[in-house]
C-alpha cells in the first residue's frame, strides 16, 4: 500500500502539494491524474524519496522508501524513461541495475523479453526511439519483481500495440495483488485501466474516488432524444428521479433525459404516436469528467481554436 498523510512540498515561497492525504491500496490499478503544474511529478518524487517533503510523510509497505534494505524488489518506478547512459546496452543498463540487489541474469533476460526488446538487448540505448526507451524504462521498474509499481506517463511514445500491452500488463499486475499507481494525461487510457482515481488540482486533493462515481457525480448515463414534439414526450415522462433538459446549442426539440434508460422512453412515445428523430444512449466521458472537476486548476486555457494563423 502506497498512504501520504499531509503531504506538503514548497519551494520559498510557493506551496506546489498542499497537505495531500490518499491511499493506493494492493490489487487495483490507480490513476494519479491532474492538469500541467498540478503537482503530480513532485508528490511522486516525495513517495520514492527524491525529494523531501516540506511537511507531512508518505510510506510504501508501511515504510519510508529510502529505508527499503532493498529498493528494487519492493518498488518498480518509472519517472524519466530516458535517464539511461546512452553508451549502455539495455542488457548492460539492466545488469547494472540487477548488480546493485543480487538479481541473477535470468531476471534480466525475462524483463527484456517481457517488454519485447529481446532483439534490442545489445543495442546501445542511444539509438533508442522514443517508445523503446519506455519499454526499456519499465523494464528497469519489473526487475525486482515489486510488489508496488508507480509509473508516470507510461504509454508515452508507444504505438497502439505497445498501449494495448501496457493496459494488458497494469491489470495484470493488480489481479496478482500488487499496488499500481499510473500517472497519465491519456484519459480514454484510464477510463480503459484504472479502477480508482485520486485527482489533483493546483497540488490540492480533488477526489479520491473510482472512475464510476466520478463520471457518476459529472452527470452519469443520460440519453438524447430529438423530436418535432418535446413538450409533450417532456410530459409524459415526466417522475419522481426523472431529470429533462434541453440539449445545450440547440434547439427545443432536442431533450436530455436523465433517470430513465432508452427502451422506456422509445415505448412512450411509440404509445403515444410521438415521433422520434433520435434516440441515443450516452454517457459522460471520464475526459469531460475529469475537465468539469479540474476546470478551476488550470493555469492555461484556450479559448478558441486558431483559424487562418501564420507563423
């Protein structure tokens, strides 16, 4: 288990993780998510032990990480993928590292084929693309066999069958009991990977809370419905947990429906000879979940998209 309890970090005068208190438990995968400058980079630098943390102390297995006897085998982390000798081979990089801990040889073939940089092993790592350097980076993280893993920006340069992978690996790790704590901008990834969510804004806990209830709280299931005759379809389904609104930049014809599912509505309006145009389940995205509740922490927003810009 991965616990912060009033996690503060300043630099002078500016407080960039204010008083953050969560928990990671073993067996799920959870998304550590917030916008650019939320404070995300720094608190996992404060759990690995990095940086000091102004206030406040965060424990993995119940201890500091820099008391680990034996860092590796207990925590697989991937902060900056690229922090390799580009001299190195990857088996070199790893071997290296296996050294330090009394990992045999056989871990580090097993790593290299896991990731599927067998044939890259003796390559050296400054020809590396992008994707590669992940692979090589969260290689380095599974060496130990850890029982907790924190990975910021995983999939990061990877192509859709390295994605693919790596969802299919967090999940797997989690369903062997391991603690996971992914930090990623990819929300279609989390809502995809993740079963829990801490959010942060401005270094400020947001929410700590799953993927359902978060996009259950942001408006949840909700079906659209066009039709020439609203007013009346707005009547008759009309109830006690019935919730109906228009459907913002358009017309009157076009209903939100909350409380109800779109077998129901379609029945009443086929009982009652109401046209329907359409009738379409939806669902609020966690991205558009996690826009509304971060909305306040963003340091830059676009307003419009540029049209016609020159350079």
């Amino acid at each position: 288990m991965i616990r912060a309890s009033g996690l503060t970090k300043r630099y002078g005068d500016t407080t960039v993780v204010h008083g953050l208190d969560f928990a990671v438990h073993p067996g799920t995968v959870t998304g550590f998510l917030g916008p650019n400058g939320a404070g995300k980079s720094t608190t996992m630098r404060m759990l690995l032990g990095l940086d000091a943390p102004t206030r406040g102390r965060s424990t993995i297995g119940g201890r500091d990480y820099t008391t680990h006897p034996a860092p590796l085998t207990e925590v697989g982390a991937l902060l900056e993928a690229r922090s390799v000798h580009p001299a190195r081979t990857a088996f070199h990089h790893l071997m290296a590292l296996a050294h330090t801990h009394g990992i045999p040889r056989g871990r580090v073939e097993r790593v290299l084929d896991m990731v599927g940089l067998t044939g890259a092993a003796h390559r050296r790592v400054k020809g590396f693309s992008l994707g590669m350097g992940q692979r090589l980076g969260i290689a380095a993280a599974l060496l130990g066999d850890p029982a907790t893993l924190i990975l910021d920006e995983p999939v990061n340069g990877l192509d859709p069958e390295g994605v693919l992978w790596i969802r299919t690996l967090l999940t797997s790790l989690a369903a062997e009991g391991r603690t996971v704590l992914v930090s990623s901008h990819l929300m279609s990834e989390m809502a995809l990977t993740a079963d829990h969510l801490v959010v942060i804004g401005r270094g400020r806990l947001l929410a700590d809370t799953t993927v359902d209830a978060l996009i259950r709280d942001a408006g949840g299931a909700f079906v659209k419905v066009v039709t020439p005759q609203a007013d009346t379809l707005r009547t008759l389904l009309a109830g006690p947990g019935m919730e109906i609104g228009t459907d913002a930049g358009t017309g009157p014809d076009h209903l939100v429906v909350r409380g109800t599912d779109a077998a129901h509505i379609g029945r009443t309006a086929a009982a009652h000879g109401i046209p329907l145009l359409e009738l379409t389940p939806q669902q609020v995205s966690l991205e558009q979940a996690f826009m509304d509740l971060t909305q306040e922490s963003v340091d830059h927003r676009t307003t419009a998209p540029l049209t016609g810009a020159s350079a």
